[in-house]
C-alpha cells in the first residue's frame, strides 16, 4: 500500500504531473482497472482489520502497531495477523 504511494510520489518527482497521471489511468483501461482494484482491496482489507481487531478486544497499542504495518507494507501482514493472532 505504501509502496504504490511511493511509486507515484517518485513518479511526480521525475517532472510529472498530476495531469499525466490523470492522462495515463484514463487512456490505458488494465491501468484504471488495476489501480480501482487495488483501491478497493485496500479499503475492504484495512476495514475488515478494525473489525477484526475491535470484535478480539486487542490491545489499543497492538492495533495500532497492526494498522501501521499494514497500512506501510500492504497485504502480507493481514496474512501475517490472520495466522499468529487468528484462533479458528
């Protein structure tokens, strides 16, 4: 998740613009798909953790740590969580 705001943060920083961005997901639809994709899994994966970790009575600092890590390094650490923190 972080690493897609990287990638468009060096991307401008390389003498782009908003405007090319715009551009480039409007003219190319496996772009505009891929980009609307992942947007999505973020939000359901980053909701479905609160969820998670709200229904488990986690502690309040063990949330945050969790959110932070998945909001900086993306999917692998709900797959991480759901099999360490997980009791099926």
């Amino acid at each position: 998740m972080a690493f897609f705001q990287v990638g468009i943060i060096l991307w401008y920083n390389s003498a782009r613009t908003i405007n090319d961005f715009v551009r480039a997901i409007t003219q190319d639809w496996l772009l505009l798909i891929t980009f609307i994709d992942a947007g999505f899994f973020t939000i359901i994966c980053i909701a479905w953790l609160i969820y998670d970790l709200n229904k488990n009575r986690t502690k309040s600092n063990f949330k945050w740590v969790w959110l932070g890590l998945t909001l900086i390094f993306g999917s692998p650490i709900v797959m991480f969580y759901l099999f360490t923190e997980r009791r099926i």
